[in-house]
C-alpha cells in the first residue's frame, strides 16, 4: 500500500520534529503503526554494513580451541578460570557464548535397530517395591514384569 507524499510528510514531521510515538502518529492519522515505522526508519536501514567489533576473547581464542581440542567436555566456567589467570579481563558469559560456538561436536553413537517375529524375543525383570501388611504380619511385595516383543 502506498502513502501519498503530503501524509509521509506529515507522519515524519510529527516523528522527528515534534517527538510523537510511533502508535500515536497512527492513531492520529488512521494508518497502521508498521506504516510508520516503515516511513521514519533510514532508507539504508537493512544495507548498513557495522565494522566488526574486537572483543576482549579474540586474543585468547587459540588457547580456547586448543584446550577444547584435547578436552572437549570441559565446561567454559573452568575455561573463563584458565583464561583469567592468563589477563582474561572480560566477562563469563563472553567466554561461555565463544565456548558454545567452537566447541567440538560430539560423535552420534549408531544404534542397529533389531526386528523379531511376534513371540520370539521376550525381556524379563523383577522388582521388589515394598511391603504389604495381611493378617499375621508384614509380607515383601514383588513385582515380575515380562515385555513381549512383536
């Protein structure tokens, strides 16, 4: 839907020079707030390329991917430790966040699926689940589980 140029005018005058919230210029004017907002955002707003930043992790990054290299289930608290007794200033949820994305994949274990004819396979358990009180005393009560497979 297009807006015709007097109302984006007059939606951007009402933004940027008298300060009105973006759902009360809608309500004033009959549009929707995504009109709106659609109107007073930057025309560059999605093409804007933001220079990397460089966090305090970057020089530490090796010592992280080599440590995780030869223990890969070391958890990042125990890296953050590691790291700022070597002159890590940065916080542990930095550390944890780098942790998480290079840390090692675990290998998937391969499981072989068996199929057997009704019958012809059967898995078999006890289990003691207590007592049971009857007349003259107290009685261990068991439980025999038999599962079928089919």
């Amino acid at each position: 839907m297009t807006i015709a140029s007097e109302k984006q005018a007059e939606i951007r005058r009402l933004y940027f020079a008298e300060h009105w919230k973006v759902g009360t210029i809608a309500r004033e004017l009959g549009v929707h707030h995504d009109v709106v907002s659609r109107i007073v955002r930057p025309k560059n707003h999605g093409d804007v390329a933001r220079p990397a930043r460089r966090k305090n992790i970057d020089e530490f990054a090796d010592f992280v991917r080599q440590t995780l290299d030869a223990h890969p289930r070391l958890r990042a608290t125990r890296i953050f430790d590691m790291i700022h007794k070597r002159g890590y200033t940065g916080s542990v949820r930095t550390v944890r966040s780098f942790v998480k994305k290079v840390r090692p994949k675990r290998t998937k274990e391969a499981f072989f699926m068996v199929e057997t004819l009704a019958g012809e396979q059967a898995q078999i358990d006890w289990a003691h689940v207590g007592s049971i009180d009857v007349p003259g005393g107290k009685r261990p009560l068991w439980v025999f589980v038999m599962v079928l497979s089919y």
